[in-house]
C-alpha cells in the first residue's frame, strides 16, 4: 500500500515546485517591467496568485489519504499505489510545465528585449 510518508514527500515536492514557480515568475515579473513595461498573463498570475496553487498538493494528499482508508479499495491496494503515484507525478510535471512556460515567458517571446536604446 502507499504509504503516508510517501505522500508527503511527494506533496512537498509538489508545494516546491510551486514555490520555484513563484519565486521565478517574479523574477521574469520584475524584468519585464522594468525593461520592456509589459507582463505576460501567465507570468503575472503566477507572481500575484501563486500561493493559491499550494492548494492543489493540498487536495491531492487529502484525497491519497482518503482513498487510502477507503474500505472498498482494500482489495485493490496495487492500484491504489499506482493511481496515488501517478496522479502526484502527473501534478508535478504540469506544475513544473506550468512554473517554467510562466516564467520563461517574458524572457523569451518578447521582441523587445533584442531593442537597444
């Protein structure tokens, strides 16, 4: 069976991901205004509101929890590992997915960074 302390080394992996996104998105934040004046949405949502993603390893460890006290999935412990470890893998790539396109936004897809003056 999954283990709690599994769990919880994947959520916290889950909430760094999330804190590296922050933290880099208000790097590209800060650069963006100050040289070319303009954010990119998702780069601007992720400086200003990224605390709320830590909501997402939140639920996922409630419902690994709750998935693991299940009675009916007793049975089914070999699934039960897989589904939980897959589904945390699977929010950290698209949290990292996310974290790197809303950061390396404002670096790269701005013409204006090759403007000299």
């Amino acid at each position: 069976m999954f283990s709690r302390r599994s769990a919880i080394r994947i959520a916290l992996i889950q909430v760094g991901v999330v804190l590296a996104g922050i933290l880099a998105a208000s790097v590209g934040d800060h650069a963006a205004r100050g040289r070319v004046g303009f954010v990119p949405d998702s780069t601007a949502f992720l400086a200003r509101f990224g605390f709320l993603l830590i909501a997402l390893p939140l639920a996922w460890f409630m419902a690994v929890l709750r998935l693991r006290k299940n009675a009916a999935w007793a049975a089914w412990a070999h699934v039960q590992k897989i589904l939980a470890l897959g589904s945390g893998i699977a929010l950290i790539v698209g949290l990292t997915l996310f974290s790197a396109y809303a950061a390396g936004k404002p670096w790269v897809s701005s013409s204006q960074w090759l403007q000299r003056g």
